[in-house]
C-alpha cells in the first residue's frame, strides 16, 4: 500500500517554498527515473533539462502564464523531444544494444532496417507526435517517483513552448520543451496541499471485462 499512499500524498504544488531545496542525491534521483523510464522502441526521443537558477526561473514565469512555482520551486524540470528522429537515431540505439548486450549485428539487423524504414516513413509532424507521448510517459513516471520521495511537484501543460526554447538555448541542443515539471517542497500555507483528492471511484474510471 506503500505506493497508494504516496500517490494520494502527492498533488499539483501550487504554492512552493521558495527557501527549501532539494539535495544532490534527490535530484540524482529524478534524473536516473528520467533515464529509465520506458519509450517506445527504447528509442528514448526525450531529454531532460534541470534548472537551479532562480535568475533563468524568474526569467521563465512571465511564459508560464505568470505561474509563480517556476521560480520559488527549488528546481524546475523541463521535458524536451529530439527535434530529429532518423536513421542515426535508430541506429545509435542498436549500438547502444551491441555495446551492452553483445547482440551479434545479424541478429539485430533485420529489426534494425524495419526500424529504419518505420521511421523514414513518418512526416515531420507525426514524429513530433510520437516523441511528444513518450514525454508524457516520462512525466507520470517522475509523478510516481517524486510520490514515493516525498518531493513536491507541479506538472505543467501552461507556457509557451518557442519561449522556453529560445531562453534555455534549446534549438542548439536539437531539442524542443513539451512539459514543464517544478520540484520542491509544499508551502506551509498552500491552501490545496490538505484538499481531498476529487477523483472518480474506481468502479466508474476502470472497465473490467
């Protein structure tokens, strides 16, 4: 019940303590969930940003919809897509599989080149698309995960995606920011941290057949 009970700790942090951080080791953390989280193919078409620098996250508010637990988050996590998913990407993996598993190549080639040609297949914007949800898997892992650490946090659809790009120096990385995820420690006084979840019962949001 460990897990549950974290997960009905956890809410969107509305209000942060701006004096509190987290430590080194809590961050390592989040960064390793980051890491393993499950992508579609193990391709991994994200990266991570992470923020400590309370000048760059003042920067930020006025492009999250003057949303202040930008800045008095101690630090604020950015989720990023690849801008370009090709036939390196595929096969940096597959290298990535040779180095650590020793796979021979004739045993990983003939899923290699399907891959290759999935992916050459795909326009521009489907690919965005694609990447885009393995982001959003990501986030719910960094949820669960910052639940069971006891880390605060704020997921975040709301800003503009072209200014935190041009800010943070993004396109020169190949990188383009999907979600926006502050962490810290609650407020005292943040009026939402003791609110009852408003949920749906399980019977009515889960269909067993």
């Amino acid at each position: 019940m460990q897990i549950i009970e974290s997960l009905k700790w956890r809410y969107a942090t509305k209000k942060f303590d701006a004096n509190r951080f987290l430590d080194d080791n809590q961050i390592a953390i989040l960064k390793e969930a980051f890491n393993l989280t499950a992508t579609s193919y193990g391709l991994q078409p994200i990266r991570l940003v992470v923020i400590q620098n309370k000048e760059l996250q003042e920067k930020l508010v006025e492009h999250s919809w003057n949303q202040r637990q930008v800045v008095d988050a101690s630090h604020v996590l950015v989720l990023c897509i690849e801008n370009k998913v090709n036939r390196e990407t595929v096969e940096n993996y597959f290298q990535r599989v040779k180095d650590i598993r020793n796979t021979p190549d004739e045993i990983v080639a003939p899923f290699k080149e399907f891959m290759i040609d999935t992916f050459s297949k795909k326009s521009d914007e489907e690919l965005k698309t694609w990447a885009s949800k393995q982001a959003y898997i990501a986030l719910g892992n960094l949820l669960t995960v910052c639940g069971l650490e006891k880390i605060d946090a704020c997921p975040m659809e709301g800003f503009i995606p072209e200014k935190y790009d041009e800010i943070l120096g993004l396109e020169a990385h190949g990188l383009s920011s999907v979600l926006v995820l502050p962490v810290g420690y609650r407020a005292e006084d943040d009026m939402f941290s003791d609110m009852n979840k408003v949920r749906k019962s399980v019977a009515e949001s889960v269909l067993e057949l």
